[in-house]
C-alpha cells in the first residue's frame, strides 16, 4: 500500500462557474511555470451519455448511501452510477464540473476542481426520494499518490482561496 494525499475541494452552489474558471486558470498558469504540461481548464455540463462518460473519467462520482435507497426502488439512471439496493447505495454523477487536468513529465493526469451534482435524487418516474447531501455546494474529492511537492503547492493554492475543505496528506 503506498501513500497518497488526499484532498476535498469545496465552494457556495451560488459561487458562478466562470468565477472558478477564473481561479483554476490561475492555478493553471502556475502550473505550467512549475513544468506541468499539458493543461487544460474545462468549465461544462455533463448531459448526454457521452459527457456523462467523460465526466466518470474525471471522478468517482459522489457516494451517497441512504435507508430510502434500499429496496426494489429504480433510481434514474441518468443521475447514478453503481446503485446497490441491497446497501443502499450509489454514485451521483455529476451534472457540471469547472476542473483544471494537469500532467506531469510522465503523462500522470491529475485533476483539480469543482463539480455540481444534482440537487435531489429521483426514481425512473422521476419522484423524488430525496435531496442529496452535496446539494448546496461544488464539490470535488481526490488524490494523488506522488511525494512531488508541486502538487502540494495546488492544493495550498486552494486552501488560500477557501475552497480546501480537508486534506489527508500521508507524505507529510
């Protein structure tokens, strides 16, 4: 088992997307002076299936377990990823993410950032079950596993700008 750092990201549902892009191009500049390469800032929508499938590329999705999810319920598929009504339990795709997605001289990709989930959690006949626990804010969780420390100066690039929620750094 090797070490990783692991970082929350956080901001206001109120805080406008091009408000973030704003931020990470900055972090991306700054990215780019120490070495990173390529890079790129997304600020989108995750619609259709395909932007769905890119977005599950970029996270895990939000993990949400509830008593209200377990059961014969039929989550809308459009909204999940992995539901398990035995636990209970699914992943929330994200409808929106405003990220940065740096490289390093390996061609690791590591990504930053922001996403929007959806605000309540819905059945195929699109009742809602209930609001999700993310509704009122970006989120975003990740980790890298290296030692490099330029990846620590983005993560404390966000803390300076409020938006570290928590970190785990097991290098330190």
């Amino acid at each position: 088992m090797g070490f990783s750092d692991h970082y929350t990201f956080g901001a206001p549902a109120t805080t406008p997307a091009a408000e973030q892009e704003a931020f990470l191009r900055s972090v991306e500049g700054e990215a780019k002076a120490m070495g990173f390469h390529p890079t790129f800032v997304l600020n989108a929508a995750f619609a259709t299936e395909e932007q769905k499938q890119f977005a599950r590329r970029l996270t895990t999705g939000y993990w949400i377990e509830d008593e209200k999810l377990k059961g014969v319920t039929l989550l809308d598929e459009r909204q999940v990823w992995d539901y398990h009504p035995v636990h209970g339990s699914c992943r929330l795709i994200p409808q929106r993410g405003v990220v940065l997605i740096i490289t390093d001289e390996r061609g690791c990709e590591i990504v930053f950032g922001f996403l929007a989930y959806p605000k309540e959690l819905r059945d195929v006949n699109r009742r809602i079950l209930l609001t999700t626990p993310c509704s009122d804010r970006w989120f975003f969780r990740d980790f890298v596993d290296s030692p490099d420390p330029r990846y620590r100066k983005i993560v404390r690039r966000f803390a300076e700008a409020g938006f570290l929620k928590s970190e785990q750094d097991e290098f330190a």
